[in-house]
C-alpha cells in the first residue's frame, strides 16, 4: 500500500515530456484495467461496489483536473479510497489532492484512512474529513498496518447500509496478526457497528468462506452492513497462493520493480496478461474468489502503479 502519494500535478513538473507521455498512456492502460474489472465482477453481481485507493487523478481526462471527468471510469467505480490526505503522522495537509476530491465527492462516496502519531490528533482527523462530506478511518502508530479495531466509531448509527452511499463510517482491517482464528476475527467484528468492513479474503493463507463473510454483513445492532475485500491489483505479493516459488524480480517479466519499504511485494506491469489472469477473468481469479466468498465489493490497491513502475526513485 502506498502511504504517501505524490499527485500528478507534482510528477509532470519533475518529468521530462517523453516520461510524462509514458505516465498518460500507462494511467489510460490503469483506467482501462480498473473499469475491466469492474465490468468483470459485474456480471455476477450488478450491484458490486469497486473502489480504488488513491490514484485519484484517474478520474480526470488525461489525468488533469482541468480537462474534467472521466466519465467511463466513473461509471465503473463507486468511491474513492485515499490515504493521508490531511494527516500523515502529523498534520499535512495534501492540498493538490483535497481539491480533486471536492470535485469528486459530489457524485462519489470519499473514504480517507488518517495515520496520526499522537492520539490527540484523532479528533481533528475526524473533523477535518466529516466537515469535508469524507467517512474517515484513524489510525495510530500501534495500528499502522490496519490491524486493530479502534474503540471510535465516528457517526455510529442504527441504521441499514444496503449501498455505499449510505456509510457513515468504516473499519480497515487487513492484518489479521491479532487474532489467533478466523473465528476469533469475526466475532471481534461482530460486535462492532461499522457501517462498512473492509478486510482480507484471506487469513493466514486460508480464504474466508460465504458462510463467515456472511456472518460479518450483521453490525451488533442487528442492522446491515457492507463488507468489501481488499485486493492489491498493482503490486504482486509473495504471501499469495498465486505466487510460485521460482518467481523473482525479472522473471516472469512482468515482475518489475521493487516496492521499497515491503520486501514482499514487487510492482507488475499491470497490463501483461497473465498478472490480469491472475486479478479477474477466470474461476481462479483472485476476484472470482472474492465474488465467490460473497463479498459486496473490493477495495483496489495500488492503482498507482501506473506511475510508480516507472518512477526512477
């Protein structure tokens, strides 16, 4: 997951043209795969909910704000999922990105995860997203990599969450190091009242099935709740069952960059077709697996990727 991302507009005045053309045309092959997988899923459950995280310039013609709205990848996804807009430790604020969601949020549902160092920032991360029209999710040092469930509920509420736009907040919780079962996770989750979970297909290696995600769509009020899995469609992952263990940086080919800070990921071109036959398209397709499991929706990863692979930092 990227936890701080440059927006375009900082990228092209760093880019000479001929880099600032491969970026165009790799973001046009991102949009493309975002709205191949929407239309994917969709045949099964019209109603799937797609949201990307960050990448948000995707939404714009030419990945430009001015040239206005992408109107087939909007109609593909349902939201925005962006991480650290206001606070990234401490406050810091993304201006450059703030300003396209308030755009966005006009048509689309805007789902912010805060990283703050001090418990004292918590409130004002919340207020900052809910003053904007966002549904935020903060975390602290202790749960940087989303895997505790805060006491916090912002906005929790007794009402049915039957479509995104309904959420009033959301629990982001895609480690599941905390818990000793698959069990033990889902009663943690139980008896919350998220409106809306976002976790892993899997735990430790094993997919949860129907039945168990199933058990998760009730908040402990008694009152539904959308459950979405996370899915990182940019970067391979060698926990993964997809991984073999001769794959390596180069080979197979589309296996192409590392991802610093995580030595376990890699960054893919995207567009090679068998990293696409592994993300959709096939009954053993990771989102085939996640329509299976009866998710309502997935959260995609590393939608950036279009850039990142091609970044010389």
């Amino acid at each position: 997951m990227i936890r701080k991302i440059l927006i375009f507009a900082i990228f092209t005045a760093l880019f000479s043209c001929s880099e600032e053309k491969t970026v165009d045309i790799n973001a046009e092959k991102m949009q493309k795969f975002v709205i191949d997988i929407s239309n994917y899923a969709r045949v099964y459950d019209p109603d799937f909910i797609i949201i990307p995280q960050n990448g948000i310039e995707l939404a714009f013609n030419n990945i430009n704000i001015n040239d206005g709205l992408n109107s087939s990848y909007l109609k593909a996804i349902d939201g925005f999922g962006v991480e650290e807009l206001f606070y990234n430790g401490t406050y810091a604020l993304d201006g450059e990105r703030l300003s396209m969601l308030q755009h966005l949020k006009l048509s689309k549902k805007i789902m912010v995860s805060e990283f703050v160092y001090d418990n004292n920032f918590i409130s004002d991360a919340f207020s900052k997203n809910y003053n904007e029209g966002f549904i935020a999710f903060v975390r602290n040092s202790s749960n940087y990599n989303y895997k505790q469930i805060p006491d916090t509920i912002p906005y929790e509420n007794t009402k049915d969450i039957s479509n995104l736009s309904l959420a009033q907040n959301y629990l982001y919780l895609i480690n599941s190091e905390n818990f000793s079962s698959k069990q033990e996770m889902i009663n943690a989750i139980s008896a919350t009242n998220f409106d809306l979970i976002i976790i892993d297909l899997f735990f430790n290696g094993e997919e949860f099935s129907s039945t168990e995600i199933n058990q998760l769509k009730t908040k402990a009020n008694g009152r539904k709740r959308l459950v979405l899995s996370y899915i990182n469609i940019g970067a391979a992952e060698k926990f993964r069952y997809y991984w073999k263990h001769n794959w390596k940086l180069g080979n197979p080919k589309w296996i192409k960059k590392k991802y610093k800070g995580y030595d376990d990921e890699f960054w893919v071109e995207f567009c090679d077709k068998e990293w696409q036959d592994i993300i959709y398209g096939n009954d053993n397709s990771y989102m085939k697996r996640i329509i299976n499991a009866g998710f309502d929706g997935a959260y995609l990863d590393n939608v950036e990727a279009y850039y990142f692979l091609y970044n010389k930092d």
